[in-house]
C-alpha cells in the first residue's frame, strides 16, 4: 500500500502524548505558581480564510489565550480540561463514544454543560488545540454510511486484531464505523472509487455489478457524509491513490455534498486530512438535466436561497461549479439521480457512468 | 431451523405466478368480450379494523371493483397492469427496484403518473390484489438498518447464491438490504434479537460484546424501521424462535417506532407477516425517567399533540403502553438512550439491559 502510515498503536500513542501534553502543561503551569492557561488558534469567521491553493478552508494567523486568571474564561477551560480527561480515558480504554454521549457523561463527573451546543463546541476547542479530529480520540459520529467492493481491510479494534474481511463479503454493503475507519488496507483490486449520495443507487450499482465492470469501490454517504466517511474517503484517495468521483441528486443539495468530500467545511477550518481536493464532482448536473432530457422538478424557493448562498462561496467561483449554478438559475430544475430510470434501470451504469468517469482522465 | 420456509425459487415462482394470475385473468376476460376488471379489499379508513387478538391493522370484509367499463378507472387499472407487467419483469431478471426508481421509469414506458404518491398508491393496489408485500416483486425501500450478531446466513441473490456470511464478520454492522432480506438463516448462536433505534447505541452494544454477554444479534433500525428490516426481525422471531427486545428513545416517537415493529401500520393492514407481535417494547419507559433519574428535556407541544394521538389510538390500549403514556403525560419530560451515559458509558449494558431482559422472560 501506498505511503507510509502509522500502525494503530503508533496512532493511539500519539493521541495520547497529544492529549497528556495539554495535561502536563497545565500542571507545570500551576507548579510554577501561575493562573493555567491554553493557547489556541481563533475560530472566529474573520479567522476562517479560503486557501485556493489547497482548496479549502483554514484559519489565520489569530491566537486567542484562554486562561483561569480571567473569571469568564474559567468555565470553558474547566470544561475543556475535563473533556481532555474524559477522551484520554476513551482512548486508554479503548472505547468510542459519540457527540451526544460525550454531553450526557460530563453529568458522571458534575460537570456542567447547559446543552449539548456548549459540548459540542469544546470538543471543536480541543480539536484545535491538539490538532486532532474527534474521531482520532474515538469520538465517532452515529454511522450511516456504507462501502462494497474489493478492498480487503484489517482491523485494528479490540477482540478483531489481525481479523480481515473482503468488502464484496457482503452484497448489501458494509457500514462504516469505528472498526472500518481504523482498519488498514491490506489489498485492493479496485482502480477508482465512486461515491454516491444515495442508497438506492448504490444497490443498482452493486447489482448492476460496477464493482467488477469498472473496478470501482463503491460508497453511499446517505445524504450529507459524515465526517469518518469522509475522512475514509480521503485515506482510499490518498493511501491506495484511487481517484474519486461523486455523484450526487442534480440540486444545490447535492452539490453540496460533494463540495464538502472535497473541499471541507468552514466548520472543520481548524482541520486537515478531512476532505478530497482532487476528487472530482460527476453529477447530476445542471447540463445534464438538459442533455440527458431527464425529468425534473422546479426549484423551490428554499432551493433558490440555497443556489444563492453557494454562489456568493469563494469555493465554487470555478467551474463546473460556476456554470452549473449559472445553468441551475436559467433552468430553474432539479433532478434526482432516479431520473435516469426513465431510459430503463440499468441505463444510468450503462450510459452515463462511463459518460462520467472520462472526467477522472488524468486527473 | 424452525419453520419450513420454501426455497428462494420457491417463492420466486411463486410470485410470478401470482403476478401471471392478474395477467391471465385479465386475458380470460378480454377473450370473453367481458370489459375486464380487478377486485381488490377495500383500503378506505371504514374498512380498515383494529385486530386484538393479532394485535394490528387488517382489512374488513368490503371490496372494490376496478373496471375498465367505468371511464374514471381506466387510468389507475392501466396503470395497475403496467405495474404488474414492470415488477414481474424486475423478478424475472433478478433486479430490485424503489419506489421512487418505479415512478421514474413509468416513463421509459410512456405511463403517465403525476406524481410519485400516484405510483405508490397504485403499487399499494397491487399489494393487496396479489396479498404480496412489494418486497416480494423487489422494490425496496433503501437500506439504513444494520444487524450484528452470531447468525450465519447464506445468499440468494444472483451471483452469490450459496456463498456464507457470519454476522460477526463486521464489528460496524452489515446493512439490511435485498441480499439479507432474501438470505436463508443457516446458523445461529444468539437465543434473542435486541432492536435498538440509534446507530450510537449500536456501536455501544457491539463494543460491550452484548452479543457474546447475552447471546443476542443486534439491530439498528435508524429510526422508523423501514418494511424489509420489520419483516427481517418476523423472520428471526419466527424461523428461529428468537425473542425480541425493542429498545428506543423515551418519548412518543421512539414508543410508535417500537409500536409499528410489533403491530404494523394502518397503511399495511393489507399485508400480514410486516410485524411481529410478541416483540416486547423495553423502554426507555417514561417510568424509567423517573425510576432511573435520566436527565430529562421538556416535551414540546409537539410531542404532546402526538401522545394525545397515541393515547386515541387502539394499538395503546394496554400496559405498557396505556400507563407509558399516562406517566408522560404526568412527568412532561422525554430522555434519549444516551441519557444513560450519566452513570457512566457501560451502565446502558451493564445494569439497564439486563433489568429489562426479565420482560422476555416466558415471552
């Protein structure tokens, strides 16, 4: 496999320095009988800047000093300190955990969150003081998506160590979880990797066998893909060097979905390794709507706010992002990757997928 | 395995010739210079009846004559045959279809549907003419659910037939598609199926090995479970005698979720086997906020307007569910699953569950 990862207890116990440093340089601080204080980078929207160099989101150069000497400061770095211990702790145990589950523990310790907003957003602060995405301290999102194809993975999850699965073991996919997502990749006899938006399509595909005919992995995200999905996606790109093409419903939605895979959210700015930058956005485009004569349904007003939205975004000035919009808004239409169905079931596997993987050429 | 369920060719011939029948018929009847005509059970709001000795929806005795003598139900019985004629194409060459995949390809065939409830509506009618559910003719919903646990199972679907899966083999789950829907139960180690409604829960329960602890499969049902993974744990309960513990959220959303596992939908009192009768609701109880004090949210107006629904409806008119009910209507507080992560992210399994495992006992 292509380029050098870290073996999962390498990662773990980098996870751990990472997390016991924040720990450690807290308590010398106080040794050295000074308030404790934490520095980290500032989150605020005048700090999020677009890079179009690697296309995403990052921030500035903005520090901002979170310290127990000043009384409004001492909640959220009590708060932080404890999340801290609290993943440390997942880590070491090997547990995962999730958002939600994250908020509601804090009431074992009496610590206080007033809601899960105020949870979430010290998770987000603990993310950029250690540059460290939640899930690399096992705190995973609830898992909705799923993989198929011949890629062989090997866990690294307690009690399934050194255990391997064939990703074609079973034909209606594989969810993506914890135990996938730190698995490594052992062998792929797949030379692509196609991500779809949408379940129904991805068991067209498997029927339909893409896997075999266009030796493709295939992923369905079920909508918006979640942010191990989209880092799973990212290591498929990266580590075994399969190019990446998205396919997603012919509206603003859905090129919104693929935006994310590829360029990261405003969010995650505080992030790297999080999204694709050269995967590439297949469809159903606007153009496609006229070329391919699908049904379509008129864009509603919501649709219409959200286009506008998406044309003032510094990530989609260029094109096919900033004809597709410019088509959307003369067409005023959308359409599903369904709509295909009106040429026959097996037409949009037929016709358009290899339509639309020319554009992974080269790239 | 308990129950002589008939082989997947079995039941795929079976199916075509029911579809056949419709065809034949009609035939028959054109042959005989008769206008030709389906009879079909009555699915309007009268003729729909609480069954309390099964426990769920079924159809009265009242029918309806569709005609093609009659100008106003020419549309929806060509539309009918066209539906039939499509299915019994999609069974005949091994496909699977969705709803939605169905409206669209009407069009391939210059069927005029307005919109995708008019096309649902009339598989519906092909429903209950043929007393198939329309997993049977393969068009299904798309897959979110997902089951872990010692059962192996063996493929019917084309290209797999034969081939074995254990479902352990995936610590993260595999999803509940058409090839597990259509799978044969080879072997199983589990005595009971616990459902649970969130994907975090899941991961929680296979990282606890509940199903080495208390030999059970686990599944996520992702929120309302869709018809194939209802009629998938109907299967477990009764090709493999397993008793079934349905765990959801503490509020009336995840109470009907549980209710609609065990006695089905109004919408599908045309069809029997969707449901499972002796499934047990487990919780979270709204006596169980009280009894385990679970942090709590307020019910909001509109979790109060649905309760009043639930409380006028037959299905919930009996314990558990009458006094649930009532005490929520006395408390006003709901709690999710997670709540339980306040004593701490094992006591859901390590105390809560097996408390509730004793309901099942003589179930």
């Amino acid at each position: 496999m292509r380029g050098s990862r870290p073996s999962a207890k390498e990662r773990r116990e980098a996870v751990l320095q990472a997390l016991r440093k924040i720990g450690s340089d807290i308590y010398d601080q106080i040794v050295r009988r000074e308030f404790p204080r934490i520095k980290m980078p500032s989150r605020s929207t005048s700090n999020i800047l677009y890079d179009r160099d690697i296309k995403q989101y990052v921030l500035g150069g903005k520090h901002i000093i979170r310290s127990a000497k000043n009384i409004r400061h001492i909640r959220p770095f009590t708060q932080m300190v404890w999340v801290a211990s609290f993943v440390e702790e997942l880590v070491r145990s090997n547990k995962t955990s999730t958002l939600r589950d994250v908020f509601y523990s804090a009431q074992a310790y009496e610590m206080n969150f007033v809601d899960q907003a105020e949870s979430d957003s010290i998770i987000t602060d603990l993310e950029s003081v250690s540059g460290l995405a939640r899930e690399d301290f096992n705190v995973f999102p609830e898992e909705r998506s799923a993989i198929f194809g011949d890629l062989t993975i090997e866990y690294t999850v307690p009690g399934y160590e050194g255990r391997r699965l064939n990703l074609t073991s079973h034909p209606d996919g594989v969810m993506i979880g914890p135990a996938l997502t730190n698995s490594e990749f052992v062998e792929c006899g797949a030379d692509k990797l196609i991500v779809l938006e949408k379940g129904a399509l991805f068991t067209r595909f498997v029927e339909e066998k893409v896997h075999e005919r266009f030796k493709a992995l295939i992923i369905q995200t079920a909508g918006q893909a979640p942010r191990s999905t989209r880092t799973l996606i990212r290591r498929l790109n990266e580590e075994l060097g399969l190019p990446v093409l998205i396919l997603t419903d012919g509206d603003p939605w859905g090129m919104h979905i693929a935006m994310v895979i590829i360029s990261g959210s405003a969010n995650a700015a505080h992030l790297r390794k999080l999204n694709t930058p050269n995967a590439i956005w297949g469809g159903v485009w606007a153009t496609d709507i006229i070329d391919y004569k699908l049904p379509s349904d008129p864009l509603t007003d919501l649709d219409l706010k959200r286009l506008e939205e998406l044309q003032r975004d510094p990530r989609y000035g260029e094109d096919p992002w900033r004809r597709e919009i410019r088509t959307f808004f003369k067409i005023r239409r959308k359409a599903e990757q369904e709509a295909f169905s009106r040429y026959g079931l097996t037409y949009i596997v037929d016709e358009y997928l290899p339509e639309k993987l020319e554009l992974m050429e080269g790239s």
